[in-house]
C-alpha cells in the first residue's frame, strides 16, 4: 500500500526534525496504540528510543512475554521491562471495592512509570539523558480531552489519567499519532510490520485483569482466569462463521473472561468438586457507549465451557453474560 508507505516516510521524516539528535522515552503497555507509536518512532530513531515496559501483573496469559519478544526480540527496541506484578498485587492485597482498585492500579502504574522514566533522563546525564516523553495519543483521545464531547455527569468508572506527566517530568512531549483514527493506526502498525493479531485486537482496560478478578485480586486468582480466558479466546478465533467467513474474534468488539470469587458445587469423575465461576462476555458495539451481548453459536460455548472446566483445575462453572450496556456495563467492574 503506497500510500501507507509514503506516511510512514512522512512521519518518519517529521519525527527525526523534531526530535534531532535527543533521546526519547515511550510507555509501552501492550495495547495498539503504544505499540504502533513505539514501532514508528523506532523505525525513525533506532536506538535514541528507550521503551519502558511497566508488567503490573494483570496481563492476559504469555502477553509480558509477547511484547518482549515482539519489541526487543524481534524490532531489536530497546526496551526497560520493569516487572512491578509483587508491588501492584501488595498494595491491591485486601482490596475490594472497584473504585479504590482503579485508582491504586493507576496510580501505581504513574508512580512505577515516572521513577523509570527519571532514572533515563538522568542517566548520563553529564552526556545525554532523555528529552522526550512519547505517548500513543490518538486524534479521538485528543478530540477528548478537549472537552468537545459532551462530558457525562456521573463518573461511571474513572479511567486512568496520565495527563501532565511530560510536565511533571520536565520532558517534552512527542504524539506522532495524534492526527489518527483508530483504523488509520492499525493500517500503520501493519506496513511497520507489527503482526495482524497484535494490531486488531480487542481493547484491553489499563487495570487489566485487576477489574476482571470481582472484588480483591488474589494472584491465585489471576492466574486462573488468564488460562481461562486463554482458552475462550483462542476457541473465538479458531471458530468460523460460515455466512462471514469471519472468525468470532473478529465478529465481536471485545471479548473476554471474568472471574466470579464464588464457589459452586461440581462433580467430577466420581468425586465432589467446590470450584470457583467464571462469566464469558461478548459484545458487539460501534462506540463502546452501548452494546449488544454477542449471540455466540451455542457449539462454540459449549466447546469453550468443557475445555475451561477440563483444562482448568479451579474452575467447574461456566457462565455467559447475557446482558447488554446499558443498563449493565461491558467490563463488571
Ligand atoms: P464499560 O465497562 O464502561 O467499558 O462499558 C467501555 C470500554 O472502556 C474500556 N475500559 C477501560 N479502558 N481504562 C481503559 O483504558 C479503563 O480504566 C477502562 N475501563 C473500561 C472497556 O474495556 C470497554 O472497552
């Protein structure tokens, strides 16, 4: 695709006059933005760009190591992976209302994120320390901020806020991504050579699984709804509708598994089980203001619901969520 390729030189171009010969810093946390913003800045600076990974622990399964491979192994970026999982967990330990669980997970991420970031730009810093703070702000994120959507009255869930951190860190700002729409940024990371998979998944909330665990995130917790929610994705994508031709990864908006600190009474083999629940959602939505619960083919459910209470040692219910926002919200928390 010409014109894709003639941007990718244009933006290149653009980003190499600003930034000159200064080094920037990049927050990659996996999702789509980040990570096109990290790969087009890359392709234009090489090495004057240092990622910083911040791992909260609240990560689908294999995704730490998924960016690690991708960035460092693959694109050769050098890339800071600070594993934070031990600190996120301690300080969520006991924690159950899902406001205060937002906001220790956001903060944290900004305090994690900011000490690393003043260690780059300290470094060398008789020679050359970071100038920049690079961020994945794309057009809709700007028109946002702006105030030019109508703001909503109530605060339904607080999302994380990292603006004012370039200031906070006396580092100027560099968005290469800002004039974009989501689909334009996916077209991007596909002829900078990111993989099909990497740059059309779903979204993925900043607190991650941490509002994905109802009430207090236990990591023995987390890690069962990783492999669960393993397993529900990779059964999507590997089911296809005949009418389409499309997978149901890619007939849904968003899709994902939540776990329910409850246990129910099961039977296996000739024994009694008392296991935990997990709830499968699926949506479909243009705007993620409103959505429609996804009308799964009962057969996918069916194989999802026998390979998680099979393969899943902890889990012996499976539910589906058959609400729609309103009035439910897509994530429980
Ligand atoms: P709700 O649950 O409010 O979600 O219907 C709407 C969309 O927003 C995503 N979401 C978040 N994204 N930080 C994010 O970056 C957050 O704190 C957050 N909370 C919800 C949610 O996954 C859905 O796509």
């Amino acid at each position: 695709d010409w014109v894709m390729d003639s941007y990718v030189d244009e933006a290149v171009a653009r980003i190499r006059e600003q930034v000159g010969d200064e080094e920037v810093i990049l927050g990659l946390s996996g999702g789509v933005d980040s990570s096109v913003a990290a790969a087009l800045i890359h392709r234009a600076i090489g090495d004057q760009l240092t990622c910083v990974f911040v791992d909260h622990g609240l990560l689908r399964l294999d995704e730490g190591r998924m960016v690690m491979e991708m960035f460092a192994g693959r694109l050769h970026a050098k890339v800071v992976h600070v594993d934070a999982s031990a600190q996120f967990l301690g300080h969520l330990a006991g924690v159950t209302d899902p406001e205060q669980k937002r906001k220790i997970i956001g903060r944290e991420f900004v305090e994690v994120f900011k000490a690393e970031a003043a260690k780059l730009k300290a470094a060398n810093a008789s020679a050359k320390g970071a100038k920049w703070l690079a961020q994945g702000t794309i057009y809709p994120d700007v028109v946002e901020s702006g105030g030019t959507k109508t703001k909503k009255a109530v605060t339904i869930k607080s999302h994380h806020n990292v603006g004012g951190l370039p200031e906070q860190l006396g580092l100027k700002l560099l968005e290469p991504l800002r004039e974009l729409f989501k689909d334009e940024v996916r077209e991007l990371g596909v002829a900078l050579g990111l993989p099909h998979d990497m740059v059309y998944r779903h979204p993925f909330p900043g607190p991650g699984l941490g509002v994905r665990v109802l009430g207090e995130v236990k990591p023995e917790y987390v890690t069962l709804l990783q492999r669960a929610d393993a397993i529900f994705i990779e059964e999507l994508r590997a089911a296809v509708d005949p009418v389409s031709g499309k997978n149901w990864y890619e007939l849904t908006s968003q899709a994902f598994t939540v776990f329910l600190p409850v246990k129910s009474v099961g039977v296996m083999g000739d024994g009694r089980t008392y296991d935990y629940v997990v709830a499968l959602r699926a949506v479909q939505t243009s705007d993620f203001m409103t959505a429609d619960w996804a009308e799964l083919p009962y057969s996918l459910l069916k194989k999802v619901s026998g390979r998680i209470i099979n393969e899943v040692r902890g889990i012996n219910r499976v539910t589906y969520d058959v609400s729609s926002k309103p009035p439910a919200t897509i994530e429980w928390e």
